[in-house]
C-alpha cells in the first residue's frame, strides 16, 4: 500500500495514491523554505496579513470542494466537514485581521536610562507535523499566525490526508504567499528527523501521539530547536448536579462522539454524581442505541459516519475489549463492522477500574466512558488522577461551586458549564504529558517569534 494515499474509510477503497519525497525533494524544500523566509520577512506586516486573509477568502470560495476532500479522506460527515472548514476560516481570517497588532513592539520600564523595546520578529522556516483528524484545522492554527508573523511553513501531513495536504499549497499560493513560503512535503519518519537537524529549520510543531511527541521533542531538544506539542488528552467532564439531566447527557454524548470520537480535547472521562449516575448512563445508553451505520457523503439521521481507518476502529475495538475483561461494562453500541469499512458503532462503557491498564489508556474514538463520584473531592482526584493535562470541564446549577472544582483541575484548560469553549481568539494547549505550549488567540502568535530587545541609550 502507498504511503501518501486518499482511502475512503468507509469501503477501504484506495482512491488515489502519491509518490514520497526522496532526499532531493527534501532538501529543495528545505532550501525553498529558507530562500523564501529571507524575502517574506521583509515584507510589511501588513502586506503578509493580507495574503493570509486572501488564504481565508478562498477557503470561503472553495467550502464544500474542502468538505468533500475530506469526508472521503478521514471519514468525517459533509456536515462536520463544512463546519470544519468554517471554523478553520475564522482562525485564517483571525490572525489576518488581528495578528499585525498582537506583534507590534512594546516599550517597557527600564532602570536605565533609554528606550527599552520587545520585538517579535520571525525566525525562519517551521516544521509542522500535524493529525488526521482535523486537517485544515490543525494546519490553520499553526501556519496562519506563523505567516502572518513572517516565518515559513514546512508541512509534513498524515498519510491519508495527500490531496487536501496539496490543496492547501495550492490554495496558499494563489493568495499571494511566495512560493516555497508555505510547502506540503510527503516525508518520511528519517526525512523528519533531517529536516529538525537541519539548521535553516528553526522550530517544530506537532499534534498527534504521546509516543510522536516524544520522538519529536526528543530530536528536537538534541539540535536546540523549539518545539511545540499537542499530545491529546483524557479530559474530564465533571457533572456535580443537574436540573436537566438528560439535556447535559445529550451534550456529553453529542460532544465525545463527534467526529468519531477522534478529538484530542473530547470529554473521554464522565464523571457524574453518584445521585444522578443512573438517569445519566440510562440517557446516553438510548442515545447509543439503534444507530446504524452510513455513507459519510449522505449521513441520514440515526446513522454514524466511519472512523478516520478500518486500523483505527480495531483498535478502538480492541481496547473496548481489554477494558471489558478487566471489569468494565459495555452498556450499549461497541460493535465493530465487518471490514473493509472503518465503522464502529458508539458505545458507552461504565465501570472501568481504576487500577486496571483500561483506566490510564485514551480511546480515540467514540467512546463514552463514565465514572460514579460521591463527592466534589472525589470527582476533583478523580478528574486529576491522569498522565494527561489537556482540558476539562464542571457542570452545576451553582456556578461558583462548579468554578470552585474547576479551579484546581491539572490541565491547560477549565471550563464551567460548557464542555470546550473553542474560538480563534481563545488559546489551546495543556500540561503534564498532553504536551506543552500554546495554538491560537493572542498568545499562539508568539511561540515562534524572537522576542528581541531593542535597546537605545539616552
């Protein structure tokens, strides 16, 4: 099987497939990159915002042409499609509009006497390494407010995900940045590695695994480059109380099965009040039950959409399974198709042991796991009680208890009574082992600038 390939998970058909880089096609790019950052940093900011919004113009234009790449890529719904393209637009058009202000200078107090000054200027030529699951999404955030600032992008994107990885090139491109200012490159793990030991690369960015990060950060660190990872995460969604039960079940369920379940940020661990646990489980076992699968193209109700890979639904399967034989209980859905399509029906599974392997492991697909607390304490070391620090969420009819828990959860985003509040303008990213730095809002701009001071004596 090709590497760079277009597979429509839902049939297992290879629809078209590319050729990968070889060693020349890397370093070209690498010189591309680096030839065009010299001449694109010394354009006006203004002049780069305006390309990057041309970027956001056309992604407008070309909407459901996008939707449709990557319904058949990954699996995803047209609908969910199209909201993804939506809501890559607005990250695009964000950092068109507000980034020139986010990167002006700033004059600061200083002791002695003169004029101190921040600065945040570019650095060169950026390497993202970015998912399948989201692949405008993930792209928009690293590369629109690196353009804008006045580096270049190098970008290495999932196997399944060749021809809309192609048609963002294109598409940034024809809106005006300079060739070989943003390059889609089809590369291998070793041609990866070359690429952050290379010196004309000046930093790295990568959402995927833990294991992925690790390697990354790893090669990273060894050549003095900065990195950025987005690992994933197993968040929390506490339920203290509710005056609506079946209405914040529906919103779990809506939300973790969304998109297959295969987002980073999704609420994997429900954890419900011990005097509401019931009505809440029996709530997302209707909401689980009856569904069927169906064509991603034409998603009816009461159908499901394929996961992004017949691989990623066995393995959702199969760590079902191992969860189950540990002690879980798989209350409804968790039927795995026959193949060649990637469906998995979506399941609700309560039970799982806290000392058992199931506990510690994400699930990357559409999963609802749920937990029975007792207390605000025991929901708190509960929803704590994780490798991972990606985001979280409190429900109460009493906002201020509901901040209270929310407060001292160990993660890089709190969120009360709403389960992930997520716009351009607000910033994304986690602690412990979900990785570290920070995407989008005013702070994602940032990451790869060289805030230099500038320093003029009285």
């Amino acid at each position: 099987m090709a590497k760079y390939r277009v597979q429509n998970p839902a049939t297992g058909e290879i629809v078209e497939t590319f050729e990968s880089a070889t060693d020349a096609d890397i370093e070209a790019t690498l010189a591309a990159g680096d030839g065009a950052y010299r001449e694109w940093r010394e354009r006006g900011v203004q002049e780069r915002a305006a390309a990057v919004k041309r970027v956001a113009e056309i992604f407008e234009e070309r909407k459901d042409e996008l939707a449709r790449l990557i319904a058949v890529e990954m699996g995803k719904s047209i609908a969910e499609s199209l909201d993804e393209v939506e809501f890559a637009r607005s990250i695009i058009e964000y950092y068109a509009v507000h980034g020139p202000s986010l990167i002006t200078d700033r004059e600061i107090p200083s002791t002695i006497p003169g004029k101190a000054t921040i600065e945040q200027l570019p650095v060169g030529a950026l390497l993202g390494v970015m998912p399948w699951n989201f692949p405008y999404y993930q792209v928009a955030r690293f590369a629109a407010p690196n353009l804008v600032l006045g580096n270049t992008i190098i970008l290495k994107h999932a196997d399944i995900c060749a021809r809309s990885a192609l048609t963002i090139q294109e598409i940034m491109e024809e809106a005006g940045v300079p060739v070989g200012g943003y390059q889609n490159v089809f590369a291998s793990h070793e041609q990866i590695a070359t690429m952050i030991a290379d010196p004309r690369v000046q930093g790295v960015s990568l959402t995927g695994s833990e294991r992925a990060g690790a390697i990354i950060g790893e090669q990273a660190g060894r050549h003095l480059k900065k990195c950025v990872l987005e690992l994933g995460g197993i968040d929390p969604m506490v339920v203290l109380d509710s005056d609506d039960v079946a209405g914040v079940a529906k919103a779990a369920w809506d939300f973790r099965v969304y998109n297959g379940g295969q987002v980073c940020n999704s609420n994997k661990r429900l954890i419900v009040m011990d005097d509401i646990y019931d009505e809440f489980v029996a709530e997302l076992t209707k909401l689980a039950t009856g569904l069927e699968p169906g064509d991603q193209l034409d998603l009816g109700d009461g159908q499901y959409a394929p996961m992004s890979s017949r691989a990623a639904a066995e393995t959702v399967d199969a760590q079902v399974q191992k969860a189950v034989a540990e002690g879980a209980t798989l209350e409804a859905g968790g039927v795995l198709s026959d193949g060649p399509g990637a469906y998995y029906s979506p399941a609700v599974l309560t039970g799982v042991p806290r000392d058992s392997e199931s506990y510690g492991e994400e699930m990357f697909g559409p999963v609802a796991t749920v937990f029975r607390v007792h207390s605000d304490e025991e929901a708190l070391e509960l929803a704590n009680d994780c490798a991972l620090g990606l985001g979280g969420s409190v429900f109460s009819t009493d906002e201020a208890r509901a901040a209270r828990v929310a407060s001292r959860l160990e993660v890089g985003m709190t969120h009360v009574n709403t389960i992930a509040a997520e716009a351009a303008e607000l910033p994304f990213g986690g602690v412990k082992r979900s990785g570290f730095g920070r995407e989008m809002g005013p702070v994602g701009i940032g990451e790869f600038a060289n805030r230099r001071l500038r320093f003029v004596a009285k």
